[in-house]
C-alpha cells in the first residue's frame, strides 16, 4: 500500500512539473508573439510613415514650383502654409517645414572673419574649418589637416574641398552637436518638449542666442538658439536672371542700345554707364550709385543727348532701384543671401558684425515687415533708414531677393488607439530651378 502511494505522490510531483512547464511555455509563447506582434505594428507603421513623409514632401514641391518667381519672402505659402501643419493622412500625422537656402551664410564662401561672428565661434575651430574646406595640406593657424583625422581611433579623409553638406560640419575638429544643433533639437525654431535650455557654456550654448555685447540676438522674438544648422548652408546660388527668369543684362558688357532697350532707361543715362566704365569694369552693381546721385529724374541730359550732347546722364536712386533687378556685373552668383528671408544675426555678420551693423541690420528687417510680399529689388534698400551707398556697394554682390534652392523637412507620427507611434522624419534638399525638380540631398530616418 505505501508504493501505490509513494507512486500517486510521484504521479502528481510530475504532473506538477509538467503544468509548472507548460506554463513557462505558454508564457515564453506569449511574449514571442507579443513583440512579433509590436514588431510587426512598428514596421507597418514606418512604412506608412514612409509614404506619409513622401506625400508631404511631394506636396511642398508642388507649392513651391507653383510659387511665384518675382521675388521670396517669408510671407510666401511655402513659408506660412496652414497646410503643412498636423495633416492627418493613412493614420499618421505630418508635419511639413520648409526653409531657404538662400537666407543663410554659405559656409564654403564664408570668410574667416565672418566665421568668427558667429555664436561661440573661436579661431581655434574657424581655422579648422578653413583647412576642411581648402586644397591644401598646410594648417591654417589653430587648424589641422588630414594627418590629424586619419590618426583618430576611426579615422576618414579630410574633403579638401567645398563642404557638400551642412552636416558635414559635424566632421570637422572641435565641432560638437550642442554648437551645431544648439537648443533646436527638432529644428523648427522653438524651444519644443525635447529640448531643453541650459546655461551658457562653450559645448552648450544659451537658452538665447547673445551678441558680443551680451545682448540677446533675437531682439526680443523670444526664438532660442537654433544652433549653426540655422546660420550655414552649402546650396544657395542665384542664377542671374530677373524677376521673369530672363537674363540680367551685364553692365561691364552692354552697350548703349542694348542697356537703353533692355532696362528702359533714357540715352543719356546709357551713355553715361558706358563712359563711367570706360576706365574700368565695375565692381559692383551699386557702383552706378555715387554720393551725388540725386533722388530725382531729370530730363535735361536726355534732351541732351537728343540734340548731340556727349555728357551723359547720371543714374538716380529711383532709376537704380527700378533696374537693381535687371542688371549684373557677370561672375560667381554662388552664396547670394535673401534679404527678404535672412534672419537678424545673419544680416548683422554680413553687414560686418559691429553694433552698428546690428542696428542697420534691425532697421533692415523692420522695414521688409512692412512689406507685403517682401523686397522686389535689392535696390530697395536704398530706402531703409541709415542704409548708405557706402554700405550698399559693400554688400550689393552678394545679396539677392529670390532662391531656388530650398529645405523640406517632413516629420510623420503614425496614431496608435490615440496615442504616438512611431515617427519617420525626412529631409531633402531641393532645386526649382530645374525640370523636374533636382534633390540635390536625401535623408530618411529617425533623428536630427
């Protein structure tokens, strides 16, 4: 009797045993199939935050082929489009940003003084960023070429040649994410929930961008530190045509009949440019401007020339703003910044970076804000307060009023029963110009 149940007690030890790993199983099945299952719901969801962001991003190139060519401004539907913001499309939100190159800073055009003006800059990573950029193999200053990257624990090879992104910057010596991304982690400009503001530090900058003097950059639009991704670019051009996309006519090269049909002015005042340039080409379009150009049109010189007069007519400042967009002096149109777009700090380290320059930049975009769809000519400028033809012709060959090349960024969460999901951003670069429109940079995935 005691081996029957020393036997039922062994019988219902391994019966034990045996539900103890069926259950282990049931478990270990349960939570295969449950991460298969959120596995599965992750890669449905990027794929229709894939084709969500395609959407999004087709959508901003249509906009902005169907823009207006005249000129670019931050009034365009490119820039305030009700559109772009929280789309709901195949259970995914999208978010669509676009921003211009040509309001930015060309960072392979950059000069080492202007580098220097730049938030928390110091020569050590200017000169470090020259040598990235040149074709030589010799330091500049504080900098390093090749020999210092390829002795790095994961070495790789210095460009030696122009920057052919912007991030690209993260490559070169010393250039860390706080100072290139700044605050502006999701790069819209504001402080959002992911990111955080700090204490002024060399590796991490100010909650507010602050000039030289300690002042806040941002004159009060309460924007933080966008980081250097919102100051440099490698794609803006100008492709020297006009406002109707015909070719500026070269004032080193027209002659009379041609500069008298093609910008409208009188005889006299053609005359006068080709007797102005005849000791020498110029320099910048603004050279036609002169301290005793006057404000008023005279017919005088024209009637003038009618009668077989030789003196020419001088440009006057409305003549040169009505043909500002017409005209070119030929050469390199790489770099030319927006005055329409360009933001505060920028106009300030091209005007020259002193408090001065601060407050001509300030009155510059004061006024642009009263206008409703921007400057149409760079000649406007001439109506700015404290704006000279001194500082004009300093700036006038690299400044512009129009872009082709622009930055679409599109970020798409999917909707999971109310709740975020996953999200895919997708950022490209984009040429108008071009038939059909030329990505001239392509980026999928998660992050920065």
């Amino acid at each position: 009797m005691r081996t029957n149940k020393n036997n039922k007690g062994l019988v219902l030890v391994a019966v034990l045993w045996m539900v103890v790993v069926l259950l282990t199983i049931v478990a270990v099945v349960g939570r295969t199939t449950r991460l298969d299952t959120k596995v599965s719901i992750a890669g449905l969801e990027q794929v229709r935050c894939k084709w969500a962001c395609r959407a999004g991003m087709e959508h901003a190139i249509a906009v902005l082929i169907e823009d207006l060519r005249e000129s670019d401004s931050l009034t365009d539907t490119w820039s305030d489009n009700t559109d772009f913001n929280n789309v709901m499309l195949e259970q995914c939100r999208v978010r669509i940003q676009v921003t211009e190159e040509a309001g930015k800073l060309n960072i392979n055009t950059m000069t080492r003084e202007q580098l220097l003006l730049l938030p928390y800059m110091d020569e050590r990573i200017a000169d470090t960023i020259i040598d990235w950029r040149d074709a030589d193999d010799t330091p500049t200053g504080e900098g390093v070429e090749g020999g210092y990257y390829q002795n790095l624990p994961f070495k790789y090879n210095i460009r030696n040649g122009p920057f052919k992104t912007t991030r690209e910057l993260l490559l070169v010596r010393d250039v860390t994410e706080d100072l290139f991304y700044g605050k502006n982690t999701n790069l819209n400009g504001q402080l959002g929930l992911s990111n955080t503001a700090g204490t002024s530090s060399p590796s991490s900058p100010a909650s507010l961008i602050t000039s030289n003097t300690g002042q806040p950059a941002t004159s009060g639009t309460g924007l933080y530190d966008q980081g250097w991704i919102s100051y440099l670019t490698c794609y803006a051009n100008d492709r020297d045509v006009d406002a109707n996309g015909n070719p500026k006519t070269n004032i080193n090269q027209a002659d009379e009949g041609q500069l008298q049909q093609s910008l409208g002015i009188t005889a006299g005042q053609a005359r006068w440019i080709v007797q102005r340039r005849s000791s020498g080409n110029f320099q910048s379009i603004a050279d036609l401007l002169s301290d005793g150009t006057s404000g008023s049109t005279s017919q005088q010189s024209s009637q003038g020339s009618g009668s077989g007069g030789n003196q020419g007519e001088p440009i006057d400042t409305q003549t040169f703003i009505q043909i500002a967009d017409k005209i070119t002096i030929g050469g390199n149109a790489q770099g030319k910044i927006n005055i329409n777009t360009v933001p505060e700090e920028v106009l300030t380290i091209l005007l020259g970076g002193t408090d001065t320059d601060r407050e001509l930049a300030m009155s510059m975009v004061a006024y642009r804000a009263t206008l409703a769809y921007g400057m149409q000519s760079i000649g406007e400028l001439m109506n700015v307060q404290s704006m000279n033809i001194e500082t004009f012709k300093r700036i006038a060959n690299n400044i512009t009023v129009r872009s082709d090349v622009f930055t679409i960024r599109c970020v798409a969460t999917a909707i999971r029963a109310n709740q975020d999901g996953t999200t895919l951003v997708t950022e490209a670069v984009v040429d108008r110009s071009k038939t059909p429109c030329q990505v001239l940079y392509w980026y999928q995935g998660a992050g920065n």
